[in-house]
C-alpha cells in the first residue's frame, strides 16, 4: 500500500514537473528536405546536413552565423535531444526510410524529415504595476476622498517580500499605509481602500503617493496621482451692451464660493478702451478703483457693481475680470472664459433726428447679458 501510494506521488510530481516545464518552452513542428534546408526559430537556424536513408537525419545547429552543435534525430524517437546547454531540444517525428518509401518523402530524390523543435521561452522577471484610482475627477473640501490602490505582478515569475507603502501630500487618514505580501505570484494582484480628508492647511500641492520594493529590495517602483479640486469661487460679470455717447453704462460683477471653507479673493476688474468711471459709483470700494480684497463665507455669495461713460461711438470688447484666490497655502488664480462687445451708437443732433428719426435703445441697467 505505502509502495502504491509512493508511486502515485512520484508520478504527481513529474506531471507537475512536465506542466511546468512545458509553460516555459515555445514548441513548433516543421518539415525539413534538400530543397527546403533550414528553420529559424528564436534565433537559432537549423539547416539539414545530411540523410542517411534509413531514418536518421543529421542537423546543424548555428546562431550568429556560426554553428554552435550538431544531433542527429530518428523516425519516433521517444526522448527530446537537447542542444545548446539544454535550451532547445528537438525530436524526430517521421524521417525518409528507403526501405519504408511510403513513410515520408522517397529516397533518393526526395527526402524529407518531420521534425518537432523546442525553444526555451525567454521569462520576464517579476515587475510590479501599481495603480491608484480615484472615486472622482475633482472635490469639493472636506468631502472623503476615497482611493483604491491596486498592486499587481505582471511578470512571468513570482514576486517576493513585497513592501507597499501609500502616502499623500495635503490629506491625511487613520488607514493603514503599510503593506506586506510575502509572495504575489505571476499575474496576481491585491488592492487596499483608503479614505483621505483635506488638511486644515490646503497645500498647493494634493496627491496621493505609492511606493513598491520586492525581492529583498531589488526592485521597486513609484507612481502618484494628483488631486483636483473645484475651482474655489466661480465669477459672472454682466454690462450694458447697448447705448450712445450720452448714456451710462452699468457693470456688475458676482463671485460665487464653491467651497466649504472660507477663501480670501483679490477681484480686479479693468474699464473697456475708451470707457471712464463714473466717480463714488464703484460698490464697496473706497478707493475709487475697481481692486477688491475680501473674505467670501462657504456657499457665500458678493456682488460688485459700477458705471462708466464714452464719448467716442464705436463697438468696445468687455474685458474680463481676474481674481487672486488663497485657501491655506493654495493659491488660485481664476479669469472667467468669456468674450462679449459694448456698442455705441453716436449721438446725433435734434434737427438731424427729426428729419432721419433713429430708435436708440435706452440705457437701463435691464439691457445688460449676464456671462458665464
């Protein structure tokens, strides 16, 4: 019984070792003849040196122009015939016999050998991908970043004492950061969740950093993703787009607060070519200029207004205002993306209007489009 059993097992073992071997060869079968010489497979270049007619094939084996072995195969050979320090082997399959003419190809004129040929596949060392993927494009401050990082082997052998180390710039978690796998083997992966929040302090700098070493260190590899937020105001800005030299034009300006934290914004805003303005008209500004510094609440909303005048008829592009913004040590700098013209009809004489009556629009704070 205990013989019965050590025989089953020693048959186990070489089937595995059969399977495995097999998962690291690259194996063709081809037909060699006079008229057909020579094979290349995998750099190697197998051309036939001779027959001897009664199933025997000799082959010379080169590689870099230069012959680095020699076998002879026969007909059904059981066992492979190695070559070059055992990384390729070859065996005969059917080969001309002149006493067996209908086995394969006839002899003299034209013999033939069927032959199967294997190359010792080349094997990628173990490398390491590693991913992070996000839950989102972009936040909103103080909402739950959540990140998955997912290490995977895709090598051909396995991957040992592997070390993943997880970090962040501007966010921090009570979650794990390091990681240990003793082994992830070929094609295999794991991945790990973690929940981040934005520091108090907002760097200008939000990423997420990974970090793999294996093989006792040997090897290692480092990715990162940045972080993007929503920017932290958003800005509209609406004028009088019609009127003439006598009219006033009327100019508003709104800031938005996208966040959930207090942001310090620098607005300044500039006067079309030609335009000038109406003094003590610039809301909340005592300086007469259209400069404004202010803290904006969360969800908080502020809005600016002014007057200008020309005397020059013409059509004006609307210039766009820019804003400083700071939360933390962020620093944004934001120009909403618009284009828009103010048009002034000129302003024509009493007696010229009655004899060529003209519709002037009238210059209200209503005729005004708002921008995005």
């Amino acid at each position: 019984m205990r013989t019965a059993l050590a025989v089953i097992l020693f048959l186990m073992i070489i089937n595995n070792s059969n399977a495995i071997s097999d998962h690291e060869w690259d194996e063709t079968t081809c037909i060699l003849s006079y008229s057909n010489p020579l094979i290349i497979k995998d750099g190697y270049t197998l051309t036939v040196a001779d027959f001897d007619g009664y199933g025997k094939v000799h082959i010379n084996i080169s590689r870099d122009g230069e012959v680095i072995d020699s076998v002879a195969l026969k007909n059904n050979e059981a066992n492979w015939v190695s070559a070059d320090n055992g990384n390729i082997k070859l065996k005969g399959l059917r080969i001309t016999d002149q006493e067996k003419l209908s086995w394969i190809g006839n002899w003299p004129d034209d013999p033939k050998a069927e032959i199967t040929i294997k190359t010792k596949r080349e094997q990628t060392l173990s490398r390491i991908s590693i991913e992070i993927d996000m839950d989102d494009e972009e936040y909103i401050l103080d909402e739950i970043v959540t990140v998955k990082v997912i290490i995977k082997n895709v090598g051909e052998i396995d991957a040992n004492d592997v070390h993943l180390s997880v970090s962040a710039n501007g966010l921090h978690t009570n979650d794990e950061l390091e990681y240990m796998f003793n082994k992830i083997n070929d094609g295999a992966s794991h991945s790990k969740t973690l929940k981040f929040r934005f520091n108090r302090m907002l760097s200008e700098n939000l990423s997420i950093y990974a970090n793999a070493t294996w093989d006792k260190e040997q090897y290692n590899i480092s990715t990162s993703e940045k972080i993007d937020i929503k920017p932290l105001v958003s800005i509209t800005k609406s004028m009088t787009l019609f009127g003439n030299q006598t009219a006033t034009y009327f100019t508003s300006i709104g800031v938005v607060n996208n966040q959930a934290r207090t942001v310090h914004v620098i607005l300044a805003d500039v006067l079309p070519m030609g335009f000038t303005l109406v003094n003590d008209s610039v809301t909340d500004n005592n300086n007469n200029n259209l400069v404004w510094e202010f803290d904006i609440e969360p969800d908080g909303t502020i809005s600016f207004s002014y007057e200008s005048v020309t005397s020059r008829p013409a059509v004006y592009r609307v210039s766009r205002p820019h804003a400083k913004c700071i939360s933390g040590e962020k620093v944004e700098f934001i120009t909403p993306d618009y284009s828009t013209f103010v048009t002034v009809h000129e302003c024509r004489p009493d007696h010229e209007r009655r004899r060529n009556p003209v519709v002037t629009p009238a210059a209200t704070p209503a005729a005004t489009q708002s921008v995005p």
